[in-house]
C-alpha cells in the first residue's frame, strides 16, 4: 500500500544501464495496433507516456517488428557508442524467457469477435454458440491462427474443418491480427474470428454502433489456457530497474486500468473472472 503514495520524486531513482536520466528509451513494434505503432495511437504506447510523465522523462522509441528478432534487435542491442538502444518492452508475457519480467499489469483472455447478425445475433457466450442447431452451427466459418487456443477450442468441439487458418506470422510485416481479421471478417471470409482479447476488444470499438462488431470473451478452462498476464520486459541483471518499474506499476493500476479499459480490452481479476464494467462493455 506504501507504493500508492510514490511521487515522480521517488520513483526517478537511479536505474542500472545506459539509461539517460531525461528518457525513457522504449521498444516497440512500429504497427501492431492495439498495442503500438509510431504514431502512438496503441495502449502500450499510452501506458509508455504515461510511465514517462511520473519519471520526468521523454519517450524515445527503438522501432522493430515484434516478431523473431525483436529482443535480439531492441532491448539487447547496442548503438554505435555501445549504449543499448532501448531499455523496456512495455508488453511481455509474464515469466518470458527472453527477458526479465515485472510484476504483471494486464490480465486478459481470448475472445471471439463477431458481427451480431443471423445465427450469430443472439450470442453472449462461447457456450451459446455451442448451442446453436446443428445446421446453423456446422455452416459457420471461423478465423483462427495456427498454434492458438482458438485452434485448440475448435478441435474439442469437432469444428477445425471449418476453419479459415492463418499463420501466427507471415513475411508481411504489416500483417498483425488486427489487420487480417477486419478485412476478412469484413470481406465475409469467415463469420467469426477467435483473437487475442485486446484485438477484439479494439475491433469491437472501431465498428461500434447499432450495426457494430460484438466481442465474447472465453473464460477460464481446465484443458485450454485462454488467459495470460502480460508484463513489462527489461534486460536480466538490472534489478533497480526493474524495480522501479514494478513500484510504478503497483502505484498506478487504476491509471493502466482506465488506459486499457479505453481499449474495450476485456480484463480479469485475481480470480481469472471478468470485470463487470469490461464485460458488459463488450456487448454494446
């Protein structure tokens, strides 16, 4: 409860590395939306300025694309002068192997995003899909990337014949699961998409309306792990940096909350149970 009470002051404690005191030298993917991109319009990005803000620093930001590579070329990567070139991810999974990790300030789950029409007009759960006359259920088609829980679910319920299946990434560095899935639900490629919480979430938001996208999310299964936590990464070795990052996320969780919520991104408790708020946001 004492971290609540921490000023910018406190928190501007001396960090290990390269850092320079006046910046905040994050990587980033430069267009993976909702998370990032360099117009700064993703809720890392947000979560990065406000971070920056509470430790009087200026952002700076070290682009590569978020894929194989991206550690290898950001966080563990020297410039010219043999300084890193950036000093935080702001979106690992918790206990990633690559990096160390802060404590977690995002719980989300996957979630299947949808146009509320037909067959599909009437569904608020994954169970309820389930439900649906046999006929109407076998005609649907459903967008998943390979190795993903929606794979997994689909298989259980003896659905992954009607799958549309995509890579979990492709040589286009500009192909993210945002992008695949508003073009091809839109273009009607399949009916449904099974994706990442945040990007349904977003998706939902940017076709919101009477004739809006709708989001369900998964909740917490025994055979399938539908949830993560995701964390800030920072480099092996450097604990004061570390710190001073999980003393800010401690302080500052209604602030990352709101961020995220902002983002319809369905959120989890300490029990793995949706929000309220975020779950009935989900259905508007």
């Amino acid at each position: 409860m004492a971290l609540i009470g921490l000023g910018a002051g406190a928190l501007a404690a001396p960090t290990q590395g390269n850092q320079e005191s006046s910046v905040l030298r994050v990587c980033a993917d430069p267009d993976n939306l909702p998370q990032s991109n360099e117009r700064g319009e993703g809720y890392e990005n947000r979560i990065a300025a406000k971070l920056a803000r509470d430790l009087g620093r200026q952002v700076r930001y070290t682009f590569f694309p978020q894929r194989m590579g991206f550690v290898r070329n950001t966080l563990k990567k020297m410039d010219e002068a043999q300084q890193y070139k950036c000093d935080v991810i702001i979106g690992v999974p918790k206990g990633y192997e690559l990096t160390a990790t802060t404590q977690p300030y995002l719980h989300s789950t996957y979630a299947m995003v949808f146009r509320p029409q037909g067959a599909l007009e009437k569904i608020a759960d994954p169970d309820a899909l389930l439900k649906l006359p046999a006929a109407q259920l076998r005609a649907l088609r459903f967008g998943i990337f390979a190795r993903s829980p929606g794979a997994d679910w689909l298989l259980r319920n003896g659905l992954l014949a009607q799958a549309v299946s995509y890579a979990q990434q492709s040589g286009d560095i500009h192909e993210n699961p945002e992008v695949i899935v508003e073009r091809d639900l839109t273009a009607g490629k399949f009916d449904l998409a099974i994706v990442w919480g945040p990007v349904a979430g977003f998706l939902v938001g940017r076709h919101a309306g009477p004739d809006g996208w709708r989001a369900v999310a998964f909740k917490s299964d025994p055979a399938i792990k539908f949830d993560y936590e995701i964390s800030m990464g920072v480099r092996f070795g450097e604990k004061e940096w570390k710190s001073t990052l999980d003393n800010w996320i401690a302080g500052h969780r209604r602030e990352i909350d709101e961020i995220l919520m902002s983002y319809r991104i369905p959120l989890l408790d300490a029990n793995g149970s949706l929000i309220a708020p975020m779950a009935a946001d989900l259905m508007q």
